[in-house]
C-alpha cells in the first residue's frame, strides 16, 4: 500500500485517477475546491463514488491559496502519513474560458503547481505528476505531435499557464530532487466528463432535443482517448523517471461531423445542427505521439473509440435524471 495526495480530485481525470488508486488497496488524500468552472453538480457525484471509500479523506482546499496546507488537521495526517507522491489535477481547463478570466488560470495552474511543489519540498514527497495539456503545442504542430514540437507559442492564457507549471516543475526537480512526470493530456472523453468539453455536450445536446452548436466548419478533428486509459497512464506516471514530458492521447482520431453522425446513431436522434464560425483559441488538429510513453511507461490506449462512446451515452442515459440539467455554456 502506498500513500497518494491527488488534487482536483473531484474532477474528471482526477476522480478515476483516485478510484483506480483506491481501487489497488492505497490511501488517498483527495483535495478539491469545488470551484464552479462548470456545474458543480458533476463534481459532487463523481466525489460522492469516492467518498464510499475507507482509505479516502477529503479536504475542500484552493491549491492556489498556500494557507489551505498550514490547516491543522492536514498538517497533523502529514506527520503521522509518509506521502509518496503528489498527483496535481487540479486545474483551470479550457480553452475559450480562459479568455474570459486569465488570471484564475494563472493563479489556479501556476501559483497553485508552485504550492503544491513547496508540500513536496517541506515533506520530502519525492514524486510529483503533473496534468499538462496538448493546447501548450500551439496552431502550427506536426501531426501525430511529439513531445520535442514547439511549445513555445501557446495560443491563449490556459496553455501560457500550463507552460508555465512545467517550468517550475523542472526547477524543483532541479533543485530539489523531485522526480517530476508531466504529461500533455490530449482530448479525454468517458462517463462524467466534464460538461464543457464536446462529448458531453453533444449527447446531451442531441438526447434532449437542443440545438448542437459547432465552431467551425466540423471538419477539425481531434484525437479521443478514453478516460480510463488516461487514469491507467497517469498511475504508471508514478515510476521513478527523473524528468519526463509524456504525451497521453488517442490512437484514434475523429472529425467533428463525424463524431455527430455516430452519436446520431448511437442515440437514434437527429441533431438539430447550428454551425458558428471559429474560435480563434481553438487548434485545427490535435493528435498525439505518444511513441515516449509507449517506451518509458509500456503505455498504450486499449479502450475502442467505439465503444468507449457508446458506454459515456449510456453512462448519460443511466444518469439522466439529473444529467439533463448540467449546464453545458
């Protein structure tokens, strides 16, 4: 058994990361703020599965603000608990909301990473994993992108942010010997996503008869990976490797048009289709190499694009009930 700190716990990467941990028989200290960057009703179910976990302790804490890590009774669980590593998922994500308030990004993904590495600096926590994003490879990126492509130029506040978190990671390990893994999360899809990203959208969109918006012309295209195989290479991200940026993304990639059409068919409903122009924070393309993880982690996605749609529309039909009502803009 080992013990982990996983942050944005509550959230979608993180929640499966934290089960699957749980899951192996290890301790899991889960931190989340329960922000509201989107409908705070899908963190609360995703926390209400971990919560039937003995082994799991939550602390409602904002990585950004240092004082959350001064509260006695964590600091008290850190004296009695050796940490082995700390799992950060906790972020600001997306893209077009990042325009709208840059500065929660930067104090969510960089002030709150540097937090989070001073815990690891002050408890001799000698693992740190990092949620980066694929957004930090800019407009111009080859296809399939390998993790040596340009990253210098990020296209808006939430990939200038993750960049950012990157390089303080790389310092810390510098400085201080802390084994860092980073990885460029590509686009995640899976039951109880989150409701800004296009593949809860689109189902709810399409089952309950609302108009399904598209920015562009649909003919953009992305590579989809499925939750649980992220979750799966994230904990494999908890080997010893010194410094590493990995990518973790699909091995199957689809356009937009096509992505609607399946879920057309898949739910037996016709979507009611309004295309608007196109966001200038958006990327074209995003398609991983993921030829680094595949070597150094022995990581490859197993869950078929297929089926792991199908399985997030029933997930969706299962929950509708209450799923119906996420706010989703």
């Amino acid at each position: 058994m080992a013990n982990y700190i996983v942050t944005g716990a509550a959230g979608f990467i993180g929640s499966y990361v934290a089960k699957a941990l749980l899951e192996e028989g290890n301790f899991v200290i889960g931190i989340d703020d329960l922000n509201d960057a989107y409908d705070v009703r899908m963190k609360q179910w995703r926390l209400k599965q971990l919560r039937e976990a003995q082994q799991f302790v939550f602390y409602k804490f904002d990585i950004s603000d240092r004082n959350c890590f001064d509260d006695p009774y964590l600091v008290s669980l850190l004296g009695q608990v050796k940490i082995d590593a700390i799992v950060n998922l906790a972020a600001r994500a997306g893209v077009r909301q990042s325009l709208e308030d840059p500065w929660v990004y930067i104090t969510t993904n960089v002030t709150g990473t540097l937090n989070l590495l001073e815990l690891s600096r002050k408890y001799k926590i000698p693992k740190f994993v990092l949620a980066s994003t694929s957004s930090i490879y800019g407009r111009n990126a080859p296809l399939p992108t390998p993790e040596y492509a340009d990253s210098d130029k990020p296209l808006q506040s939430y990939a200038a942010s993750k960049k950012g978190a990157e390089s303080l990671c790389y310092a810390y390990h510098h400085l201080y010997g802390i084994d860092v893994t980073v990885f460029r999360y590509f686009t995640v899809y899976g039951p109880a996503g989150r409701p800004d990203m296009v593949m809860f959208r689109f189902i709810q969109w399409i089952i309950e008869g609302k108009p399904l918006l598209i920015f562009g012309d649909g003919e953009q295209w992305r590579g989809f990976t499925h939750v649980e195989d992220i979750a799966r290479g994230t904990i494999l991200g908890l080997k010893l490797v010194g410094f590493e940026v990995l990518n973790l993304g699909g091995h199957e990639t689809l356009k937009i048009n096509k992505l609607v059409q399946i879920l057309e068919e898949m739910t037996g409903k016709q979507a009611e289709l309004q295309y608007k122009p196109a966001h200038p924070a958006d990327m074209q393309a995003n398609w991983a190499n993921i030829d680094k993880a595949r070597g150094i982690l022995k990581w490859e996605p197993d869950i078929n694009l297929l089926d792991g749609i199908a399985q997030t529309v029933e997930w969706y039909q299962s929950e509708r009930q209450w799923a119906k009502y996420i706010k989703t803009i």
